[in-house]
C-alpha cells in the first residue's frame, strides 16, 4: 500500500510508510515487524524460518520444525523430560539384554553392538539433560532463550543490568507462570506500571 506525502504531494512507497509506521510505535512504546507488516507484541520476534511473530519467542527447535513461544514452551520442556526418560530406559534395554561371559573378548563380540549404542544413548542422555537443565534455570528466572542471548541487543531489556530482568517475580512465581497462565500476558502492561 501507499500513500501521498502532504508537504510534498508525492507518493510514498510502502518500505517509507512502514519506516515511518515502526518509528511512530516505537515511539508509543510498542515495536514494529517489518517482515510481517503489523504491531508486534513485547517479548516477541519474527522467526525467519516460520516466517512469523512468536509471542514470548524462546527459539526455533530443529527437531520440532517449530517456533518455542508463549503457548508450547511448557510442553517443550515436558518433550524434554520425557525425552530423557526414553533415552535412559533405552540405556536400560541396553543393559538388560547383554548377554553375560566369563571372557571379556567373547562378551565384547556379543554385546559390541550394544555397547556402542550404550555410549550414543549416553551422549544423547547427556545433550538433553544439559538442555532441559538450562531451560529450568531459564524458566526459574523469568527468561526465554532468546532474551538470555541477546540482553544487550533487545529494546526493552538495554535498560535492565544483565543479570536481571523486569520479568523475574522469584522462583515460584515464574514457575508458577511458566506452568499455569493459559491465556497470553500483556507485557507492554507489565513493564509501564514499572515505570
């Protein structure tokens, strides 16, 4: 779309209406995507491999093929959990049915193929335990991924020290946030009764 400029009378093609449309929000305290053409809610980015706003924006998962957000972060975490759960259970398969020898070359030929899967099954048990750990140290200080990374970076957050965040009610209550709103937060609320 495009409109006339009143000073000059000359059109203004839709990249300067949309410069001039983020400046105005941004102005107002709101932000602006540019990819998306519309208001963007506070704590929310464009993924560019959604090609969409996520509100609450925690990352893009490669191994969903989706967005981690405000409406599936808390059933992320539970993929996680019982992700492990299944790797650990496998490990125990594993074990289970390794057959037993007095001679630790014989017991090496029939368990070989176990064991090898044993240590990918651990390395796996590893990775996701290191990443389900540090989304809990996420979820108990009121941060998404994103925010983590890239404090410096983020409008709303260049005001807050780098180890804290206007987000951040305690423990429990993030937890209890995090686990029980159902229904999507108005930040932009939140942060001007801070001010």
């Amino acid at each position: 779309s495009s409109g006339i400029n009143a000073e000059y009378g000359v059109p203004i093609v839709a990249e300067e209406m949309a410069a001039d449309q983020a400046t105005l929000l941004k102005s107002s305290g709101n932000y602006f995507c540019r990819w998306c053409d519309q208001a963007q809610p506070m704590r929310s980015k464009h993924c560019r491999e959604c090609n969409r706003c996520v509100r609450r924006f925690d990352h893009h998962c490669p191994w969903l093929g989706n967005c981690v957000g405000e409406r599936n972060h808390r059933y992320f975490l539970l993929f996680l959990f019982f992700e492990d759960i299944l790797i650990l259970r496998c490990i125990g398969l594993a074990w289970d049915t390794s057959r037993s020898s007095s001679d630790a070359l014989q017991w090496l030929q029939f368990n070989g193929m176990l064991v090898i899967c044993a240590v990918v099954l651990v390395i796996g048990t590893l990775a996701v335990s290191a990443l389900l750990c540090c989304h809990l140290y996420l979820v108990l200080h009121g941060l998404t991924t994103w925010e983590h990374v890239s404090h410096n970076k983020i409008t709303y957050l260049k005001r807050w020290p780098e180890d804290s965040t206007p987000f951040n009610f305690g423990y429990c209550k993030n937890c209890f946030v995090f686990c029980c709103y159902c229904s999507t937060q108005n930040w932009e609320k939140y942060i001007k009764s801070l001010t």
